[in-house]
C-alpha cells in the first residue's frame, strides 16, 4: 500500500514538472516573440531615419550643383544612394534575415570580422585609457565625481588695490631678493560724522 502512494506521489511529481516545464516554453517563447518584435520595430525605426539622413543628403547635393560645385555633388549623391541603400534593408529585412545576412558575411570574409573586432579593441582601449587619465586627474586634484557636490576649502582671492605694487617671484636659480618696495597705507575716504 505504500508503495502505491508512493508511486502516485511520483505520477503527480512528474506531472507537475512537466507542466512547469510546459508553462515555462510558452513563457520564454513569449518572451522571445516580444523581443524580435521589438528588435523589428527599432530596426525599422532606425532605417526610416537612415533613409532621411539619404534625403538630406541628396538636397546637400542639389544645393551644391546650384553653387557649381560638381565634384562634391557627385559624392552626396553617391553617399545618399548608399545611405538609402542601407535604409531600405533595415526597413525591409527582419532580425532573422539581418543575423543570417551578418553571419554569411562572417564566414566569406573571416578576415573583415577579425579586422573589426581588432579595430573596435583599439577604439575601446584608447576610450578607456583616456578616461582613465582623466578620473586619475580628478583624483590627484581632488575633484569630485561629476553629480557630486564639492565645499571650497580655500578662501576666495583677495580684491587688491590698482596701487598697491604686486612682488614678483625670484627666479629658480638666484638668491631671494626683495622686489616690491613698501607703500604706506593710504587713509581711506570716509564721511565726516
């Protein structure tokens, strides 16, 4: 008799897991539909406003061959038939197509990823070395963080009079001498009570 529950006890166990498992597919499968369309939707965002950035383009062109300027014209239009180029394709393929597209390109020209991947690293090293530079500066100065507020600690600069004569430092290599000579304190005007 316990080896009857206990074997129903395994029944039910299993069933449940396996409805679990069946409700958790459904839910990753949800999931994975809202996020291609998402994915779908910024992509044909991105490739309406690649294909305006091909319109201006191409009015850049057309002022240009208003001024005379043929040469330069030639390369806007050239730039914005690439340009719309690009924008119909992100308009029109899904990201299915896209990653196929990008994987097949991967493997015709492994060389043109690695050269990419290569190129990417050195822009990033250099971004971070930069701003590595500049927090170390901060540091070293004493600055804050940007978002954070800072306390002055010195004293502002003393207003001086245009009269009273300013010392010059001695330089490096000579002996301390006096530069400023001394002037007596004028009387300041104020009203007679």
């Amino acid at each position: 008799m316990a080896d009857g529950s206990v074997g129903e006890a395994q029944e039910k166990a299993q069933e449940v897991a396996g409805e679990a498992q069946e409700k958790a597919r459904d839910a990753a499968g949800k999931a994975q539909e809202t996020v291609r369309q998402q994915v779908d939707q910024r992509t044909s965002q991105a490739g309406e406003q690649v294909t305006g950035t091909a319109q201006d383009l191409r009015s850049v062109g057309e002022e240009l061959r208003k001024q005379g300027k043929d040469t330069p014209a030639k390369l806007a239009d050239r730039a914005a038939e690439q340009t719309e180029k690009v924008g119909s394709y992100m308009k029109e393929k899904g990201p299915d197509e896209m990653l196929h597209d990008v994987e097949d390109f991967g493997r015709q020209r492994p060389w043109a990823v690695l050269a990419g991947g290569v190129a990417l690293g050195v822009a990033a090293a250099r971004f971070l070395k930069a701003s590595s530079r500049d927090r170390y500066q901060q540091r070293s100065n004493g600055a804050r963080p940007t978002g954070q507020v800072t306390r002055r600690t010195t004293p502002p600069p003393l207003n001086r009079s245009a009269v009273e004569p300013v010392a010059t430092p001695p330089p490096p290599t000579a002996t301390p001498t006096p530069t400023a000579t001394p002037v007596s304190p004028t009387p300041s005007a104020t009203p007679a009570p």
